[in-house]
C-alpha cells in the first residue's frame, strides 16, 4: 500500500490520510462555537472540506496503519460534500465523528462494520437498512431532517440515538427500524421525531429507553407517532421522563452514568407522544414503565393490547386525551394510580389480566370500580372476577365482595324489565347476598312488626283442650326462624293470620339464610 495520498487530493485529504494511518482524530474546529455548529449558518469552505469519495477510498482500500497504529477513521469539523455511498461494503476499521456536516445521505445499506459513532453530526438522512455491526451505532445529539432507515439491521452491542432530532420522509416515518435486532440496549433519550418511530418485531436484548423523548407524528401522512408491535425487549421499556439535571448542557451521549443520580423532586423533562402509539403483542420481561404526556386525537390510542409482562407501571401524571387499550394484556404486578387513567369511556379492558394490585397512591375499591365501568364496552363480568380475585389475594376479602356486588348491579342494566325488578327486589333486601347486615335489619324490622301484629291478634290453640302461653314475640320469631323449635308450635292461625304467617315463614327462608352465610364468612375469617 501506498504511503502518500493519491494525487489530486486536497491539502485537508491529504491530512486526513495520514491522521487514518496513523489512527489520530483531524481536528478542523477552529474554537469559536458559533462558527464550529454544524447545525448553523457559518460557511465551511474548502479549508474544512472532504469529499465523500475520499471516505470510501478510506474505508475500502485506504494505507496500511504506520508502524504500532491501528487505523481509524476519526474526524472533527469536517465539511463532507457529494453522497457516501458504502452498501454492502465490509468496512474494517473503527468510524468516530464529531460535530460534521454531510450536504448529502449516508448510504451504509446491507455493510457490516465494527462500530460507528456519528455524534453531533449534520446528515440529510441515513440509509443503513440491513446493517450489521459487532460494536455500537450511535447518533448521538444528531440531526437528520429526512429520516433513518434501519430495518433488519443487526446491532451488535448499542444502539444511541440521545438527543437526537430525526425529521420525516415521503411516507411521514422518521426512524424506519422494523425486524432491528439490538443485542443490549436502545436507547433514544430526550430523541425528537417529526414522524413516526417505527420498530416492529424488533428484538432488543436488554432496555428500550425512551426517557424524555418528544414523538410527533405528521398528520399529513402518518397519525402514529410510535410504532412498536411484536417486539421483544429483554429487560425494561422506559416511555417515562428524563430528569433534566445531568442533560441540561451535557455534552454527553450515553444515557447513563452522565453524573450524579438527581433528586426525585428536580426538574422533568416528561415523554410526550402526539399521536397514535402501539405497543400491541409486543413483550417485556423486565418491566413496562410508562409515565409520560399521550396527545391523542379523535380515535387515536395508546394500544397496549395482549402486551406480556411480569410489571406494567401506569402512572401518568396528566389523563391520556384518548383511549387506553389493555384488551387481553397480561402482567403481573398492575402498579398504578387513579388519576392516570383516562376518563368517559376511554379504556380497554376486555380480557385483561393481571396478578397484584399495587398502587402507588390510595387507589380505595369504588374508584376501582369506577375504573372498571369507565371501560369502552358494554358489561363484562370476567373484569370484575379478575379485580376481585386480585383483591382476595391480596387479603382485601371485603373489597372484593364489593366489586362482585358491583358486578350483579351492573349486570342489572342489561337484562329485561321482569328480571331488573326482580333483581331490585334482591338488591333492596340482601344486597344480592353480598349485604347480609341489610339482611339482618329486615329480618329485625319483620320481627318487630309481626310481633305488633300477633300482640294485638292473638292466636287460638290448635288443641281446645291445650292453652300453651301465648308469646307472640317468640311465635313471630319461631316463624321467621323455621329451623329453630321455639316450642311456639302449638297455635292455629286462620285468615289473614295464617296468611301473615307463612309471609314471616317465606322471608325468614330468604333473609336468615343470607344473615347465617354472612357469618360463617366473619367466622371464616377470624
């Protein structure tokens, strides 16, 4: 190989020949940082500038590395002109770039490389579906206002898009990522999307974090601002609000160890979706924590719908404006508050289960109710079986005959007028057996009552020739409790007596045999 530059190549090439060689960053900042914003107005002349060619030439058939070196690519401040085109290249050598302005796209489509870092950078828009990487790709801080292709890239170990500002294409997506495999983590903190981020089926070995992220979609185009479904993260999904202190000036990229743990009561920078986002079949076996802003219009949803997950942590500090979908989800532990729900009939629950409640704030049975019957469907009684076996495992037995009571109400509404009567009727005196103290006053108001009856109207014996003391406080009862032997037996009542007195028989069935079950229950339980 050779050891000088090709002719023809200008003196900054030249230079960045032998800083390859040699495995050195070329630094063309000039200090001033006005002047050195890629993202600004300052001309970049020729002094500054290397062409896209010379890359290439860099990459796929540069100089061997100087004596004790390992050749890289790294530069600073470089204005790089014409499009760089690398599909399906195998690229050998370590690629780091600082605060760089490409006036054309990045074309990396079906290449495999070691690890490439563009930070800071200016890129029209990234083509790099297919890629195959044995180290990271970072994006850090970049802007790239046509949008990146992934698909089915295979990143080998991170994959960084932090401060990143990702504009549209043609179709309104903005990160065109489906089937990625990221072996650890992505994460995309404090990213900002002007069309939709699109992940499907994507495979992610360890967290997907999306702290602090600003996801627009473009209406024009595209009403789903995140599109996430079938995916499989192996540790946790951050949709939650990145702490401002550590980022505010930072100048770093990872989205972790970037200083001290910040108070829990500092400033938030919150995640905020606008538009649709879905998440619907995908998996997570670590956690799915969500707690950030979701704008959605007209039919727009948050789908969580047949989601897996041993925790889903729902703790939004403003209602969702549109519908949240749980439809067939299944997680373990539910940790949750009541305000972060939405509200008129804007929540899914069909089929939804779960294992423990776990509510960060008081979270009392009847706003769970209420939270059952804000659902978007009609009546479904498995949601309330789900809510009150939740409950009794927990040990909240009370709470969880509430909701079975709450469940027969509802059930009431949906049934015939002659069964909404009877069913009224059942309400008023037993509670549908779930109020056996309601019970117990009617029986004690009948009691009452029929002993004033049979005080005034005392009965005839039944034997002429036997006259047993009349009582007709323990006749009325010996009527109400016919399984009890109050020796009351020996009377014969006629008439509209007699009809009293198999009133007081039939209630006596119907109400002590809810008062008796209400305290085998108490008993049960002591």
């Amino acid at each position: 190989m050779a050891e000088r530059a090709p002719e023809g190549w200008s003196g900054v090439e030249q230079q960045l020949w032998e800083a390859y060689r040699q495995g050195r960053i070329l630094d063309l900042r000039t200090g001033d940082a006005e002047t050195d914003d890629p993202f600004g107005g300052a001309v970049w002349g020729p002094e500054r500038t290397v062409r896209a060619e010379v890359l290439a030439h860099l990459l796929l058939a540069g100089p061997e590395p100087a004596p004790g070196r390992v050749a890289s690519l790294r530069f600073s401040g470089v204005r790089v002109t014409d499009s760089l085109n690398l599909a399906g290249a195998a690229i050998g050598h370590y690629i780091e770039l600082h605060e760089c302005r490409f006036e054309h796209k990045i074309l990396v489509s079906e290449a495999s490389a070691p690890t490439l870092r563009f930070v800071n950078c200016l890129i029209p828009r990234l083509e790099a579906s297919r890629l195959s990487t044995t180290g990271d790709l970072h994006l850090a801080r970049c802007r790239l206002p046509e949008g990146i292709r992934l698909t089915d890239a295979k990143i080998g170990t991170d994959l960084l898009l932090n401060q990143t500002h990702v504009g549209g294409d043609r179709f309104g997506r903005a990160v065109s990522a489906d089937g990625i495999t990221v072996n650890q983590d992505f994460e995309a903190e404090r990213l900002e999307t002007r069309g939709e981020l699109s992940i499907r089926t994507a495979r992610i070995g360890g967290r997907l974090s999306l702290r602090g992220a600003q996801l627009h979609a473009d209406r024009r185009h595209n009403r789903t601002c995140l599109n996430a479904v079938r995916v499989v993260i192996g540790h946790t999904l951050y949709l939650t609000g990145s702490a401002d202190l550590g980022w505010t000036g930072s100048r770093g990229y990872y989205g972790s160890g970037y200083g001290q743990v910040p108070p829990s009561d500092g400033p938030v920078t919150p995640f905020r979706a606008h538009g649709r986002v879905r998440l619907s079949d995908s998996r997570f076996d670590g956690a799915c924590l969500i707690s950030g802003e979701f704008h959605l219009e007209d039919d727009d949803e948050l789908s969580l719908r047949r989601i897996q997950t041993p925790e889903l942590r729902f703790s939004c500090d403003f209602r969702p404006t549109g519908t949240v979908s749980l439809s067939r989800a299944r997680v373990g532990n539910l940790v949750d508050k009541p305000e972060a729900w939405p509200l008129g009939r804007h929540l899914g629950l069909t089929g939804f289960v779960y294992e423990n409640l776990r509510p960060m704030r008081p979270f009392s049975v009847r706003q769970r109710i209420a939270w059952l019957e804000g659902s978007s469907v009609d009546f479904q009684p498995e949601s309330y079986e789900q809510l009150a076996a939740a409950l009794r495992r927990d040990g909240a037995d009370d709470d969880a005959r509430e909701v079975l009571y709450a469940k027969q109400r509802r059930r009431r509404r949906t049934l015939p007028l002659p069964a909404r009567v009877w069913g009224a009727v059942q309400d008023a005196t037993v509670g549908y057996g779930y109020r056996p103290g309601r019970a117990g006053l009617w029986l004690l108001l009948a009691w009452i009552l029929g002993s004033l009856w049979f005080a005034t109207h005392p009965l005839e014996p039944l034997k002429a020739d036997e006259r047993p003391h009349w009582n007709p406080v323990l006749y009325t009862l010996n009527q109400l409790l016919p399984i009890v032997d109050l020796n009351q037996g020996g009377w014969n009542p006629g008439g509209l007596t007699q009809w009293i007195s198999a009133g007081l028989v039939v209630i006596g069935w119907l109400l002590a045999s809810t008062v008796v079950a209400g305290a085998t229950r108490m008993l049960q339980r002591g």
